[in-house]
C-alpha cells in the first residue's frame, strides 16, 4: 500500500516550485514580489500538476522521481498532457511483467475486462443507492448479467440509465467528457485526480500503461489506467452529486472538495481509494503473469 497521498494542483500557479531539505515549495509570483507560500513533505505526495506558468528546475524534478513522485504537465484547460514517472521506484520485475502483458490471451483480457464492468455497473448501483436515488435494482439486474467481454455492451446501457437519473434536478443533463462546463467539469476534475492516482499505481507495478483490458486507442498512452479506474469512477460520482451545478471548477474550494473525495477511505475499508488503486494495479500484474485464476475487482458499496 503507498503512503504517498497529496495531489498538489498548480495548473493556476504563477510561480515557481522549489526543493529544499525534504520539502516542495511553493511561491507565488506577485506584481511587485514574491512570497512563499507553502511547505510540504515530498514524501506525502504522490501527483504534481504543472500549469502554463509554473517554473521548477531540474533539481526538483529528479527529487521527485527519487521520491517516486508523479509529475504531470497540464494545458490551458488544466488536462494533463505529458507526465514524467520514476523509475526508482519500478517494480523490480518489470521486463517479465510486460512481457506477461503482451501473452496475455484473449479470454484472459475479456474474462478480466467482464468482471470490471460488473463491479462497475454494481458499483453505480450503489451511488444511487447513496443518494436515495431509485434505479439501483435496475443496475444491479444489469451488472449481474455482464458476460465474459461484455459482448452485449451492458456497460453502455448501463451507463444511459445511470446518467439519466443520477442528477434528477437537472433532466437535461448529458455526460459530455472534455465539455469544461458545469457538471461535466466538475466529473472530468474528479476522474482527472483518479487518473492520476491510477497512473502512479500502474507504473509503480512494473505494468505498461498502453497495453490496456478493453481501451486500445492508438493515440491513449494511459489505455491500462483508463480500464483500472472504471470501479472507481462511482467514488467521484457520489461526492460531485453532492455540489451544486453552479459551483465553478476554477474554485479552489471545489478543486479541494474533489481531490479530498478521491483521497478518502475506501468502504470505510481503513485503505484510502490511492491506496486501493496501488494494490489492484499489483494483483493485475499478478493476473498477468497467471499467478491468479481470477482478477480480484474492488466493488464500491454504499455509504
């Protein structure tokens, strides 16, 4: 389990990054001056998103691949783009893992690809459940009836019938990934600091992040953690139902709200969501080089 748990979000920052003694700080640049800010242990974070107008140096970089720290660089819209990933910090059989990747059989991919989506679909049943929204039942007949590979695409009419009743004061509402407004904003911010996460935890179990389940984009270097987030998107979609539609992304507040949301306990389980994300990317590694029968899937449970 990691214990590295912060996402430090400077995509707004104009300023610099600093390493000194163990710590990343951080300054804001000012008309006149500059002030710092803050001090926080590099050994706490796990992501550091970088903005248009961030400044850091060499040195800072390569503290954070020591301490195997997880730097992404963000456009305008704050959408990571490029990411630098420690190798120190490397599972030690990382050669034999991906290899395992690549052999991997197909009933294998779609016996594990099957049982995500059920714990998705299961794992949105529970969402509803939390936010004494009806249709659980619905999802739950749907995520028990998923088959090897999802071949009959219950993921999608799954996914219809959750969006459609998941804000039941706005009957408009459409899922739109990359729209930058509203809800979708609030829901891509959210699944943003996942990734993130995700990212870290794939990497750090000797995995290669292209070599995805299900997502096999040519253009998605991040097919793999785009599969392994799937359970816990739900995570993210009970807390953004608990803000207003209104509330604006660019608001630090709300940006705290979200990133706190992904940082907290999973099932009351004692195992933050991170650290969850860390453990199911090394059983993957595990299911891939055929030392587990089955994938072992997290399942989100009501809170």
């Amino acid at each position: 389990m990691q214990s590295a748990w912060r996402i430090i979000d400077c995509t707004n920052l104009d300023g610099q990054l600093k390493y000194v003694r163990g710590r990343l700080v951080v300054h804001r640049f000012d008309v006149d001056d500059e002030y710092q800010l803050s001090k926080l242990p590099l050994a706490d974070i796990a992501v550091i998103l970088l903005g248009l107008h961030c400044n850091c140096s060499a040195g800072l970089l390569h503290q954070c691949a020591q301490n195997g720290v997880c730097v992404m660089v963000c456009d305008w819209r704050g959408v990571p783009i490029a990411a630098m990933h420690s190798w120190a910090t490397t599972h030690t059989r990382i050669t034999s893992r991906q290899r395992a990747q690549v052999s991997m059989t197909v009933p294998r991919q779609k016996n594990a690809w099957g049982r995500i989506v059920r714990n998705k679909i299961l794992g949105q049943a529970a969402c509803l459940d939390a936010l004494s929204i009806e249709g659980g039942n619905t999802l739950r007949g749907l995520g028990n009836s998923v088959r090897s590979g999802d071949p009959g695409n219950i993921e999608g009419r799954a996914a219809r019938e959750y969006w459609k009743r998941i804000f039941p004061r706005e009957k408009d509402f459409r899922r739109l990934p990359g729209q930058g407004i509203g809800r979708n904003a609030q829901l891509d911010y959210g699944y943003m600091v996942l990734r993130g996460f995700a990212t870290k935890a794939v990497i750090s179990a000797g995995l290669n992040p292209s070599l995805g389940v299900n997502h096999h984009s040519g253009a998605n270097y991040f097919c793999l953690v785009d599969d392994l987030i799937e359970v816990f998107r739900p995570t993210v979609d009970v807390k953004v139902a608990s803000l207003s539609p209104a509330e604006e992304i660019m608001d630090k507040e709300v940006k705290h709200f979200l990133v706190e949301s992904v940082n907290r306990q999973f099932n009351g389980s004692g195992f933050t969501i991170p650290s969850v994300l860390n453990d199911f990317a090394q059983q993957y590694g595990l299911y891939a080089e055929g030392k587990l029968d089955k994938l072992p899937v997290p399942l989100f449970k009501e809170e």
